[in-house]
C-alpha cells in the first residue's frame, strides 16, 4: 500500500479527482440550493394566497391559520385535510407535473443532467491522467526498439519516485550491461583475430627454418654427420620456442579471455620466492650470477600460488637473462604501510624512456639485443596474471642502471 501512495502518477490522480470532485460537489451544492429556493419562493407565494383569500372572508381565522402555516398542524387536520383533498386528485400519488409548487422546477431531469454533466469531468481526467501513462509506455516502447537495433544511448529518467522511475533504473541498468557485453564480446573477437594474426606471424619464422633443415636432410644425402646433428640441434630449438610460444600465448589468451577462475588464499610470497630461486638456479649458474632475496619475513598475500609463481619466475628469468655475467638480481619484499610490494631488479642494458610504456605489450621485443630468441610473450603474460589477481605491476629504469618491476598487493584484513 505504501509503495502505491509514494507513486507520483498515483498522486497525481488521487489530487485530481479530489479537485475535480470538491468542485464537483461545489456546483452541485449551488444548483440543488437554487433549486430548493425556487421551491420555497412557490410554496410560500401559494401559502400567501391561501391566506390572503381566506382571511378576505374570514378575517377571524388569522391566528389558527398562521400557526398551521408556521407551526404545523396536529394530526386530525392533517387527516382531515387529506380527505378533502383527496376527492379532488390532490393526494401523495399525484404526478409531479400536477403539483403546482414543482411543475416548472423539473428537479429530477435537473439533478440527473447534472450528474451526468459531472461525469464528464471525470472522464476528462482519467483520458488526461492515461495520455501521460500512454506516453511514457510508448517512451519505453521507443527505448527498447533502439536497444534491439543495438543503440544504447537512449535512456529513461529515473530520478523521481514511483513504478516507472524504478522501471526506467532498471532498463538503463539493463541497457548498460547489454553494451558492456556487446562491447566485451567485440572485444574478445578482436582480442581472438589479434591472436591468431600474433600466432601466425610469431610461428612463420621457426616453421620456415624447420622447412629448410629438413628439406636440406632430405635432398643431400651426403651431408657430413656433423652438419647433420647441427641441423637437428637447431630444428630442436625451434621446436622448443614454438611449444613454449604455443603454451604462453595459450595462457595469456585464458587470462585475458577471464576463462581462469583464480583460487585466492592466504599464502607466504617468500615460500614463492625460494621456490622461485630454486627453480632458476641452474640458468643463474649458467653465467655465473646470484639471486639474492631480501625481506618477506611474516609476509601474508591474498592471491592464488600457483599463478603468481608463474609471474615471479617470468620477472626473474627476464631479469636474469637481461644481467651480465656475474652480475646479480635483486628479490625484495617490503611492507609498505597499506600495501606489500616483490621488487625484482636487474643489472642489465636498462631500459630507454620511450619504451618504457611498451615493455607489457604483446610481442614487443624493446630489449632484444640481450634476447635475440624472445618472443615479447612473458611480461604481456605476467602482467595479465597479476591484474587478474587484483595487484598492479610497473616498471622503472634508466639506461645502463638495470630495470626495477614492481609488484604491489593491497593488504587484506584477515
């Protein structure tokens, strides 16, 4: 019942009619008040004859007729006057139209005329009241033919109270997701015909080689066994680069695609970390360099193991293939009031200003020279499994001082 009082077309009806009808009631008072005075000014003039005429005659009778006039009469007159009146038609029965007092008042036509002529502006109400309810359901009806012809800018007002406030809020909620899908899945087919272009084009170069190398094996059956296992070793790479290509771009289309259901938990990034070490360990020795991992002590994140592991070991690869011989990366953890940060930090060439912006997009290969086999894949990757996690990663460096990426995670309350 409240949720009908609050509705503006409910109140805008309700304070109509109760206009419509206090005037109404107005009219009707002043028409039936005139009606009954044309009636008393008849009865009174026939009374007045009555008396004048007898009085003529019968000057004696002027107290007892003006008392029945003013005062009434007992019942015997009353009976006995009614018999007389009788014998000549003159009774309750008779018609309207025969009573002298109401023949020209036709109060009954009148009254009905009159309610009849109320009547209208009622209907004058209701036909305005459903204009406006018409109007705004053709308004509604507009709205969603432009949503079905996939325009979504038409909206409906919805900052008043009332059923069409509330149904406007929720077709423009509904329109809004209906563009944030339609633009989602725009953006998953580019996303999908980017791929396959970045695909296509990353895999031509290794299948090219291994092309040549096999056609070479086939047609010279004389090459010298060392040439032979040359050209084995060198198909061996390039199958390796394309299966790790195949993978991380296989990954980086379930990140991005939203296809991974991440499993959060509390977890320690130092246990990640050593995990981290002892994984690329071998390739650290390989040119002679040292991990060194600093902080994390008591350290707590909110993020999923698995997934994040595979960011740090992408960070701590680049940053060990992009250090000099000997040189040594950097693995810090730190609290930072709101916010616990893993900062990975090279010794390398660095990374010039104008490419800075670039280093995370896919395919792009801004220190090559230090990774002449890169494919531009893993950092692209890296920074999707982080953003996906709810963290943020960033990247600083000057050129020749080595590079810093940063990964920072809100605090959770546990």
């Amino acid at each position: 019942m409240n949720e009908v009082i609050r509705n503006p077309e409910w109140k805008s009806v309700f304070t109509k009619f109760i206009l419509v009808q206090l005037g109404l009631a107005v009219l009707i008072y002043v028409v039936i008040n005139q009606q009954i005075q044309s009636i008393n000014e008849t009865v009174v003039n026939q009374h007045a004859a009555f008396v004048g005429q007898v009085l003529s005659k019968q000057p004696q009778l002027e107290a007892q007729l003006i008392h029945t006039i003013t005062q009434g009469t007992d019942q015997q007159d009353l009976k006995l006057g009614k018999q007389i009146l009788s014998q000549y038609g003159y009774t309750e029965h008779m018609s309207i139209q025969d009573q002298p007092v109401l023949s020209g008042t036709a109060l009954p036509g009148n009254t009905a005329l009159i309610f009849f002529l109320c009547g209208i502006p009622v209907l004058m109400l209701i036909f305005w009241e459903y204009r406006k309810l018409f109007s705004r359901i053709r308004r509604v009806t507009h709205a969603a033919e432009q949503v079905v012809e996939g325009q979504f800018n038409t909206l409906l007002p919805e900052s008043k109270e009332g059923d069409f406030s509330a149904l406007g809020h929720s077709f423009n909620m509904m329109a809004g997701r209906l563009n944030h899908s339609v633009d989602q899945l725009k953006q998953e087919k580019t996303f999908l015909s980017h791929l396959l272009t970045d695909i296509s084009h990353q895999l031509k170069t290794p299948l090219a080689s291994l092309l040549v190398f096999n056609e070479n094996m086939l047609h010279d059956p004389h090459m010298k066994k060392e040439v032979r296992t040359t050209f084995l070793e060198r198909s061996r790479q390039q199958i390796e680069r394309m299966e790790w290509l195949i993978i991380s771009l296989l990954k980086l289309a379930r990140v991005e695609a939203g296809a991974i259901v991440f499993q959060l938990q509390s977890i320690r990034p130092k246990d990640i970390i050593e995990s981290t070490v002892q994984t690329l360990q071998p390739l650290a020795e390989q040119k002679k360099q040292t991990i060194i991992v600093q902080g994390g002590e008591g350290m707590l994140l909110h993020a999923d193991e698995e997934w994040l592991t595979e960011a740090v070991i992408n960070l701590t690869k680049n940053a060990l293939e992009h250090s000099p011989v000997s040189g040594n990366v950097y693995i810090t953890m730190e609290d930072e009031g709101l916010f616990h940060s893993i900062i990975i930090r090279d010794e390398g060439e660095g990374i010039r200003p104008e490419q800075i912006p670039h280093v995370f997009t896919r395919f792009y290969l801004g220190r090559s020279n230090a990774k002449p086999h890169s494919t531009g894949v893993g950092l692209s990757l890296t920074k999707s499994i982080i953003e996906g996690l709810g963290g943020t990663i960033s990247v600083s460096s000057e050129p020749g001082e080595g590079a810093e990426f940063r990964i920072t995670f809100m605090k959770t309350v546990y």
